[in-house]
C-alpha cells in the first residue's frame, strides 16, 4: 500500500491537499504456452509462444520430452520423430517462485 498525495492550487493561490492509499498487489505468477501445432507428421516444427503466462518472469525452461531443452522466451522445436511428446514450461520470477504447464504434441509417421 503506498499513500499518493495530490496538491491543488486555486487560480487565487489557495491550496488543497488530498493523501489517497493505492494499493498495489502482485500479478500472480502463472505458467501457459500455445503451440503453433498440436500434431502432424514427422519431421514436425513447432512453435512454443508463453504469451498467456503471467507475472513477472525471470527464467524460461522448456522441456521437450525428447531429451532437448531450452531457455528462450519463444522457441521453435522439430520433432524429428513420431511420438507422443510431454512439452513442458517451467517459469520462475526473480525470488525463485516456480510454476509450470504442459502440452501434449502428437507426431505420426513411420518410424524410423
């Protein structure tokens, strides 16, 4: 809660003076990713945009569910192979608060 004060000067130099409490809560942090494909066929590019997240967001950690990973904001990934892949996001603001979000992402074809 911060108190804001405003100050008002009349045209014939009368003052006023008026303090208000604003208060301020935090936006909760919260982990959410759409993807640009949920399935298709192999070799399949997708990409990964966090845009729904909310907070303030330090860190990005995505998990692919076939041994990659990465740290950008917005990834593109190929899955190479067909598959049933658990995409997973884990963001964290600066006091190290936590939360994730995963998606499935069906890839068909022949395996190799």
């Amino acid at each position: 809660t911060f108190n804001v004060k405003v100050k008002t000067i009349g045209s014939d130099n009368t003052t006023s003076t008026a303090t208000i409490p604003v208060n301020i809560r935090p936006v909760p942090l919260k982990a959410c990713f759409d993807a640009s494909k949920t399935q298709g066929t192999a070799p399949l590019n997708v990409d990964f945009d966090p845009m729904c997240s909310t907070g303030t967001i330090a860190k990005y950690n995505w998990d692919f569910g076939d041994n990659q990973t990465s740290h950008t904001r917005k990834p593109t990934h190929l899955f190479a192979n067909p598959g049933s892949y658990q995409v997973k996001l884990e963001v964290a603001d600066g006091q190290n608060v936590v939360d994730s979000f995963s998606m499935n992402i069906l890839v068909t074809g022949i395996v190799p």
